[in-house]
C-alpha cells in the first residue's frame, strides 16, 4: 500500500531564514508528488508537483521540491521565509499507473517566526 | 477562471439527521473527489466521481454516499449523522482522472454534529 510520511509535526523557521518541510514516500514504481498548502479556514492550495525530468521542481510563493529517487523523498524547501509562509503543508502521492486516489501525509505546520 | 466552489460554507446538524453537501467544479473538469479532513486523521479519501460514474472509494461506512450530474457538479450525502462526522469536507476537482493531473480543492464545507 502507498503511503507519505512527513515525520515533523512542526516547524519553526525565523524570517528570512531558508525553510525545508520533509516528505517521504512508500509507492511502487516512480509516483506522481504533490505539495499543497492550507491557510486557515481555507481549502488546499497547490504549489507544485513532480512529474518527471529535473529533480529540482519550481512552484508557486517561491517554493521548490527536490525529488530524491534513491531517498523516496520529496522535500519543500524555500530559500527565505516570510511570515505569511505560516500554514499547514501537505504532501501527496499518486501512483503513475492504475486510477487511484491521492493519499495525503498527516501535514506539517510552518511557523516563521519574525 | 472560477475555482472549485463549496455549499454550504458552514453546517451544524444534530446525530441522526442527515445533511447533504454540493461542490461545483472548476468548469471543463469532469472529475470531482472528495476527502474529509480531520485534526487526528488528516485528510482521507472519501470518493471520486467522473463522467457521472463513482470510480474510487475510500474506507468510510455506507451512510457515505455521492453522486455526480451531468454538468460534473457533484454532492455528497452523509446519512444517520455521527459525532465524529464532525469534520471539514473538501472536494477537488481535476481535468480528467489519470494520476499526472492536479486536483485542485474548494474551500470546503465545515460540518459540525452535535
């Protein structure tokens, strides 16, 4: 069975200060990955996903992922923080073969702290 | 382009009673999933619809139900309300149903059971 794992429940980062949110992954084959962001009392935004090709993925806000193949990861990462970055961020995984559904991880929550 | 759109915003039901949740996808996607999020279970995969059809189901009991209109908007039913239905349901929708594409989510609709 597929399944992410983002094994920080929390991450505080100061202002200004490179951030990275961690995700790892357990699906057979190479999956499609996701990262979305969620603000509060809001729905899931996306910020950007890994098909194939560059490992480096640019997305939205300035955020980037680097997909490790060999690690199964799939690490946000944004070279300066903003306070307004503060949100719970998702990982996702689909299979690239077959129909089935995104699964998500658990969620980390960014604090950037001024 | 409008996004993914979610009725009601905010519900309150009692246990027992049954509610009925809408979403309307961003126009030209055909498919349509729904999850529901949870402080202690994250985000799980409750059912995708497309072309009318249910395609995927997640592991929630039958009072869980959907459906899917021609025009790809798409409801979802929860029926004998419980307690720890109390949760924030998300539906996203997506061009069509092969894993690359990005599912992009309403804002959701909050349900509260008490």
């Amino acid at each position: 069975a597929q399944s992410v794992a983002q094994p920080e429940d929390q991450v505080n980062v100061a202002e200004g200060n490179p951030l990275t949110v961690k995700c790892t992954y357990s699906v057979s084959g190479n999956p499609y990955l996701f990262w979305y962001v969620q603000y509060p009392n809001r729905g899931l935004q996306f910020l950007l996903k890994y098909i194939t090709g560059d490992n480096l993925v640019k997305g939205s806000y300035g955020f980037e992922a680097e997909f490790n193949k060999s690690q199964t990861s799939f690490h946000l990462k944004k070279p300066s923080a903003l306070v307004s970055d503060s949100a719970l961020y998702f990982c996702a995984v689909r299979p690239r073969s077959g129909n089935t559904p995104l699964v998500f991880g658990k969620g980390t929550r960014l604090s950037v702290i001024a | 382009k409008a996004g993914v759109t979610q009725t009601p915003r905010y519900l309150i039901k009692t246990r027992g009673q049954q509610v009925t949740l809408s979403c309307s996808p961003i126009s030209g996607h055909r498919s349509v999933s729904w999850y529901q999020q949870t402080p202690g279970q994250g985000l799980q995969f409750l059912f995708e619809y497309f072309s009318e059809t249910q395609r995927n189901k997640g592991n929630f009991p039958g009072r869980f139900s959907g459906r899917q209109f021609s025009n790809s908007r798409s409801e979802m039913n929860v029926s004998t309300l419980e307690l720890g239905d109390s949760a924030l349901y998300l539906c996203a929708s997506s061009l069509d149903r092969v894993g690359v594409e990005t599912q992009y989510f309403g804002p959701g609709t909050r349900l509260l059971v008490l």
